[in-house]
C-alpha cells in the first residue's frame, strides 16, 4: 500500500532537540498543558521535549549535538556516555517501543536566525511527505520546502521515523520567543493534525498537483585565516534573503576592511540559512539549494 493511502495512528511533535530554540519548546509546553488542541478522533498524538537538560541550562546542547546523534552505531553504543547520548536513547525508547508496529509522522520543531518563514525539512521523497507539504505550501505562502540528502541526514531524528520531517521556524534569535512566530508555527501545526485527520477519513484535502522544492546542494563556509578566525561577513545585500536567487558575481561576503567577496558559482543558487548563529561552530555560512518544480 503507498504510504500516502495508509492510515496515520500517531503524530508525535517534538520540541527543543535543541534546548535554546524556544518556540518549539513552549509550543510543547502549551500542547501538554491544553491536550485537547492536538487531540484528533483517528490517531493519537504526543509531545515530547527533546533536550530537558539543554534547555534548563539556555544552550543549544550540553555535550554535543542532539539532532546528529540517532545514527544506529552512536545508539547501539552503550560506552558513549554524554547527556546527548543518554538522551537519544531514552527518546528512541519513548518513540519508537519494540514489538509494537505504527505508522507514525514524526513533526520536528526547530528555529532559526536566518529568513526561513517556515520551512518543512524533508530527508526522504516519500508520497505522503510530498503531498501534505504540497498542500500545506498550497494554503500558506511562507511554507517552503527543503530537501537534504547528505551524509548528515542518517543522524537527524527524523530519520527515526519514516515519516518524519522537521520544521524550521525563522528569524527569531536563539534564546528569544517572537510571538508572530509562536502563532504560525501552532497553526500550521493544526493544519498538519487536519490534514491527518482528513487522510485517515479518506478526504484529502484539495492540493497543488506540483511543488516548489529547495533540494540542498553544498555549503559555504566563512572566509578564514590560516588561524581558522573569520575574515569576513555576510554581505547586508545577502543578509536575510533565504530563498531568493543569489546569481553568479553577486555579493555574498563583506570583509572588516569594507571589500566585496562575489559568489563564485557558475549558476544561480538560492542560499538557505543565512548566517544561522548555531552553524558558525559548524563551518557553515549559507547552505545552498537549487529550485525545482515536482509532480506530486
């Protein structure tokens, strides 16, 4: 049977994987206070907080990153010991519990710094996936959708589930709850559950038969020393402009001293998050994507 015909019995949305990104967290927070929101006649639906530690202390991780931690060797590896290893296997337990087969979404909430509105993040191509972001792209015009396939992409929770995606919420600064965002991010939320519902009604709702997709081709890193210290920035022309065309010969770096470093490429790109704050420790100035229209 196709995924996008099957029956949905859980939706599990997940909050603070990273315990610095606020809006997921207390999105969660609501949703265990007031259940009845989320709460659908055909499936049951969960919340958990991902990072409890990470969050009490305001920071993105205790250790290391939680959100590159579910790789099937680090969990199988009971000698690896840190608050964000304990803490992937204590979620794999909660989400995935042996002799006991769903069919499960797996909603991931994250925020950015960087321009992202709001932004699904699909590792896998899988028809339902493509449908529900196809609609959900349909009904609100700041739903982009952006693929990864990289070798990172076995390590992201997400990956857990075969139905899973993240959705990264922007800008709003690390450690900061913007209210506008808080808002649209529950919505869209509730348009995911309807949407659910709906499936597993056998009335899907109406939908784009094509969709806009940002599919992830590389990275940038800063320009650096022989030190490794930063030389440049990004260029204000770039500087929140997620998803909009960066061609050949435009600005993308701005030194200290006030010189224009030009993106080098050899065709036009659309760079995604934008100086994101949490991807300077991890050599990553923009991610770049290429644009392109599928059938769904």
């Amino acid at each position: 049977m196709n995924q996008s015909s099957q029956k949905i019995h859980r939706a599990v949305i997940i909050g603070g994987i990273h315990g610095n990104e606020l809006t997921g967290i207390y999105i969660t927070k609501l949703f265990e206070q007031f259940p009845h929101l989320i709460q659908r006649p055909s499936f049951e639906t969960l919340t958990l907080l991902g990072n409890p530690e990470a969050f009490a202390e305001g920071r993105r991780y205790i250790d290391k990153d939680l959100n590159r931690n579910f790789n099937k060797e680090d969990l199988q590896n009971l000698e690896l010991r840190s608050n964000e290893d304990r803490q992937a296997r204590l979620i794999i337990e909660i989400l995935k519990p042996k002799n006991k087969s769903q069919t499960s979404i797996f909603v991931d909430l994250h925020s950015t710094t960087a321009n992202m509105g709001l932004t699904l993040i699909l590792i896998k191509l899988d028809p339902f996936l493509l449908q529900l972001a196809a609609y959900l792209s349909s009904i609100n015009p700041l739903v982009k959708v952006l693929y990864i396939q990289s070798h990172e992409e076995d390590s992201f929770l997400i990956s857990q589930c075969e139905l899973g995606f993240a959705v990264e919420v922007g800008s709003v600064p690390q450690g900061v709850l913007s209210a506008d965002l808080f808002q649209k991010t529950e919505k869209l939320i509730y348009e995911i559950l309807d949407y659910v519902e709906a499936l597993n009604q056998g009335s899907i709702p109406l939908k784009n038969d094509t969709l806009t997709l940002y599919q992830h081709v590389g990275t940038i890193d800063y320009p650096r020393n022989e030190h490794g210290d930063i030389q440049a920035m990004i260029h204000p022309n770039l500087q929140f402009k997620d998803y909009e065309p960066l061609n050949p010969g435009e600005p993308i770096f701005l030194t200290f001293e006030g010189r224009t470093i030009a993106y080098e490429g050899k065709s036009t790109v659309y760079p995604v998050f934008i100086n994101e704050a949490a991807y300077y420790e991890k050599g990553v100035a923009v991610c770049l994507t290429e644009k392109q229209q599928i059938t769904v």
